[in-house]
C-alpha cells in the first residue's frame, strides 16, 4: 500500500513539463589571443612561439538577468588539453613540438543563463604553425566570436 502511495505522491512530478527547456540564449563570446597572428580566418604562429588564450568573456542581448561560463576546455587537434574553471580561463600552448602545418584548436565552455537550457558553446579556430614570420600574411582587423551554441 505505501509503495502505490509514492506512485500515486510521485505521478504529477512525472506530468510536469516545460515548454522552453530547449530555449538558448543569444551570445557574443570575446576571445582574446595572443602570440598569433589572424588572417583570413586562420591563426599563424612560428613553431616555437607561445599561443596564449589570455581571456574569454560572453554577453547577452536576450538574457538580461545575468549569463557566465561554467569554465573552458581547450582541444589541440581533437584532443583535450587542459581544462580551467578560473576566470579569465587563460591557457598557454607551446608549439615547439608541434610539427609545421595546419592545426586545430577548439575552446568548449558551458553556458549558463537565467530563464534558458544550460548550453555548450563550441569555438573552433584554424592554426596554422609556420617555420618563420616571413610566411605570416598581413592580419584581419579583430571581430568578436560567434559561437556554435547547443543545449546541454
């Protein structure tokens, strides 16, 4: 008899839905790079230099209560790298060994909004490590990011 009565007390939790529980928020991400140089969508360093992510920032036009990162987890050609919970989530990649060549570097962050689903926004960024700065082309003017969104 108790266990129908915890059927019964637990039934209309089972009933309860929402109806926005795939609504994502509209987001701009702000990374800040350096020891690279962008151009035509691709980042360039010379093998043995330091890229370094110093910062990484989101803002909102439809969540206006309140948006934050849930920490940042950095991928090096599809493998994770590091993973940081502490703002600015900065991370260093030291490229000595890294072969000369075309290159993948991906950032997966959490995002958390009030009044939307929890989402993973995905940067991915195109790195292309040369021999010398000769073979750097001349840089793009700095644009912010717009990530691929998911829920969670």
């Amino acid at each position: 008899m108790k266990k129908l009565f915890y059927l019964l007390f637990a039934l209309p939790l089972l009933l309860i839905s929402c109806d926005d529980d795939n609504k994502l928020p509209d987001i701009q991400m702000n990374v800040e790079i350096s020891g690279a140089t962008k151009s035509d969508g691709v980042l360039y360093i010379v093998q043995g230099e330091t890229l370094t992510i110093d910062k990484i920032t989101v803002s909102s036009t439809s969540a206006t209560k309140g948006i934050a990162l849930g920490g940042a987890t950095y991928y090096w050609d599809y493998y994770p790298v590091a993973t940081t919970n502490t703002v600015p989530y900065t991370m260093s990649i030291e490229t000595g060994n890294a072969p000369v060549g075309n290159h993948l570097l991906q950032i997966e962050c959490p995002v958390f909004a009030v009044d939307y689903s929890a989402a993973v926004a995905v940067l991915t960024y195109k790195v292309k490590i040369v021999e010398s700065a000769d073979e750097i082309p001349s840089p793009d003017a700095p644009a912010p990011e717009t990530p691929e969104v998911k829920a969670q």
